[in-house]
C-alpha cells in the first residue's frame, strides 16, 4: 500500500498555501493530493473524504485560515496522523492560530505554520517505516546546515 498526503484544504482561498506544502513534498518525493472541504459548511464531505481514505496510508495536512476547525474535524473523525498548517494572517495579527492550537480533548493533531514545516512532519510520519525516505529527510536537513555554514 502506497503512502499518500492528503491535503486537505477549508476552501480555494488556501490554495496557493498548498501548493507551497506540495512544493516540499516533491523535494521529499511524497505523492499528494489536493482535497477540498470544510468543517464548518461541508463537514460531510470531510467526513467522506477521511472514509476514501480509511484502508490507505495516509497523513493529513489540513489547511485552514480563520477558525481552524477542519483540523481538530479530521482528527477527531480519523485515526491518521493529522498536521494542522494554518495560514497566517495579518488581518487578525495572527491570533487566528488560537483555533488550532486550543482544541477540545482527544485531539491529538499537531500544529505548524509553515509549509515547509508541515511536508517535513508529514515525511518523518512515513520515515518510521522507510529507510530511504529517512535519508532524503537527513539530506534535506544537511543541505539546509551546509547552507547555513556557507553564509
């Protein structure tokens, strides 16, 4: 069984956000998919989507700006892993982070704000089970140090 991010979007406004997240995937050589569907005005599509998913491995990176219930949603519905990787706004000075980060008990998502981040998490999740994607990770952080050293 293949290994798959599900990228799970609360609308097309958070788009051009995910193909950042997908951007790093393709680095990593992690296949994805786009998903659209929000908690608050289509939770039966979310719901939906997780059960296309059910028997696949699968980890979810929800994107979601304002109030970020798409991603306790997933997690609360799902037993995958689920990174929360909301988009930050300006027009709420950032507070807006609160309503992925303060999320009722048994939710167990974990919560980064960029992109990049997000596709790193989402690939040390599958690491666990592959060697070979375990060292594209170590090298991806290498060139990152080796970066670092040059300036």
């Amino acid at each position: 069984m293949e290994k798959k991010v599900v990228i799970v979007m609360g609308s097309e406004t958070d788009f051009k956000f995910c193909r950042e997240i997908a951007r790093h995937l393709k680095v990593l050589k992690l296949d994805y998919e786009f998903r659209v569907a929000s908690a608050h005005k289509t939770p039966q599509k979310v719901l939906q989507i997780l059960k296309e998913y059910e028997k696949e491995r699968v980890v979810y990176v929800t994107v979601a700006g304002r109030s970020n219930a798409l991603s306790a949603f997933v997690d609360a519905n799902t037993t995958k892993p689920v990174i929360a990787c909301p988009p930050y706004s300006e027009k709420f000075g950032g507070a807006d982070i609160y309503s992925s980060l303060r999320v009722p008990s048994g939710i167990g998502s974990v919560v980064t704000i960029k992109p990049e981040g997000a596709a790193i998490a989402a690939a040390k999740i599958f690491a666990m089970e592959d060697k070979e994607l375990a060292e594209r990770i170590r090298d991806y952080q290498l060139a990152k140090k080796e970066q670092i050293e040059k300036a």
